[in-house]
C-alpha cells in the first residue's frame, strides 16, 4: 500500500495506546499527525513515548485538534462514553474513525450508521481488534448451528468498565444469526442468590469475571449429549490487538459506511 494514511490517535496513556503508538510509528504507509489526551494538552509526544520520531502535538481535546490538523483517521482506545462522543465528531467532521471502545447502545450504533452513510465515510467499531478473538467469534456462530446449549465466560483485568464485555455481545449476536431461541437449563431452575446463573442472553447465559492478572480472554461452552465443545481465546498483552488495528486503519479508508465488528472486513 503507498498511499500515506494521516493518523491522530485519542487515548496514547493507556496500554493500548502506547502500543498503537508504536504500530503507527513502525508501519510505512501510516502518518502520526497528532494524539488526543485530555490530561497532557500542549505537550509533544514524546513526553508519553520519547522514541517517537514526529515531534508531533497532544491536543486537550478532538475539537481542538480538528481545528488545527488535517488527517484521514482517528483512532480511538479512550472510555465508551468518550469513545462515542468522538465517532459522532469525527464522522461529522469528515474524518473516519476507528473505534477500540464498547459499551454502545443498539440505538447509538443506529445513528452512528445513519450518519456515516450520509456522509458517506467509513467507520469501524471493533469490540476487540485481536484477530484470534474474530475467529473464536466466527468459529462459535458455525458451532451453534449444531449446538444449542451455550454458555459464555468473559474474563477481562479488573479495571475494566463495562460488563458484559463487548466481544461477549458481539459473540452473542453473531449466535444469534444461527440459533433460536432456547431456554436453557431446568425450567423450574430457580437463583437462591440473584445473579448466579450470569446474565440472560437469548437463552444464553454470559458470566463476567474481573481479577487482576487478567488481560482479555473469553471461553464459548457448547453442550451436547454426552460432549462438550468449548471455543477459547486469550490474549496475553496488548500487542495481540495490534494487528486488527493496523488492518481497521487501512480498511476504513475503503468504506463509505459503518462495520461493526472486524468479522466483516475479513474474509
């Protein structure tokens, strides 16, 4: 690919962050313009990562920085309430956004379509940019065409904001293009403490587990009569996300709507 990409990246601190920091600054065709980060406004770069070679700005704010760079795509790895705000202001500013954050409503995606459709720009929202987790997704939606039974355990660090995880609603949204409805378990099943059986999805129960030590992993239970399939991905650190960031980034400058979801850029 040789046509250069200008990028700004919002959230540089975080752990993501200072992994895309690097993707961005190793791949060729990839331009650092500028970063987002709230607490740093006015300094350069290389105050969160000295081997940055661009002596490029931290901007306050996306406003801010909209007003004073040109680039192609915004990169988002900040919270989901921040997250959301951006992919309305990047869109409607004629900027792509590539989104690393969940926690949107069915309602907010709605709009977020209709708005990039209108204007006719890409946008990516990725409940997880790791490719093995994409597969684990896509492998658990052909297993539930021949098992019914399912039972979905994420577990992410414990600092985590939003539960169930993103993967997790994504994973049971993409069972449900190939599973009824079924309610599982015996019917007379009854909680003796609220909660214990995770939360109702379809039929389907989804467990949140948040430690310390945890990164992001996740576990798809089939059962069947006298078997048990289970679907499992793990990430260990951040960089195992970095390659579905750098395939959002390039892909996004071909679309002229929203993908929810890197599945539906992969082949």
């Amino acid at each position: 690919m040789n046509n250069l990409i200008r990028v700004v990246l919002a959230g540089p601190r975080g752990k993501m962050g200072t992994e895309a920091l690097q993707l961005i600054e190793r791949t060729e065709h990839f331009q650092f313009v500028a970063a987002v980060d709230y607490k740093l406004g006015g300094e350069s770069i290389q105050k969160i990562n000295p081997q940055i070679k661009d002596k490029a700005k931290i901007y306050e704010t996306l406003e801010e920085c909209i007003n004073h760079e040109s680039f192609d795509v915004l990169v988002d790895l900040t919270t989901p309430e921040i997250g959301k705000k951006h992919a309305f202001l990047a869109l409607k500013n004629g900027i792509r956004p590539v989104i690393g954050t969940t926690g949107f409503t069915k309602e907010e995606l709605n709009e977020l379509k209709d708005l990039a459709s209108s204007k006719e720009l890409g946008c990516i929202i990725a409940p997880n940019f790791a490719i093995g987790a994409i597969l684990m997704m896509k492998f658990s939606a052909m297993a539930a065409k021949y098992f019914k039974d399912i039972e979905i355990i994420e577990l992410h660090h414990d600092q985590k904001l939003d539960a169930p995880s993103g993967t997790a609603l994504k994973t049971v949204q993409m069972i449900e293009e190939s599973r009824e409805y079924k309610r599982q378990g015996h019917p007379n099943e009854v909680e003796t403490e609220t909660g214990a059986r995770g939360a109702d999805m379809n039929g389907m129960r989804v467990h949140s587990v948040r430690l310390p030590g945890l990164v992001a992993h996740q576990q798809v239970m089939f059962g069947g009569d006298g078997q048990l399939l289970t679907i499992r991905h793990d990430s260990m650190n951040r960089a195992s996300f970095m390659s579905g960031v750098k395939v959002a980034v390039e892909e996004v400058m071909n679309l002229s709507e929203l993908v929810y979801g890197l599945e539906n850029i992969m082949d």
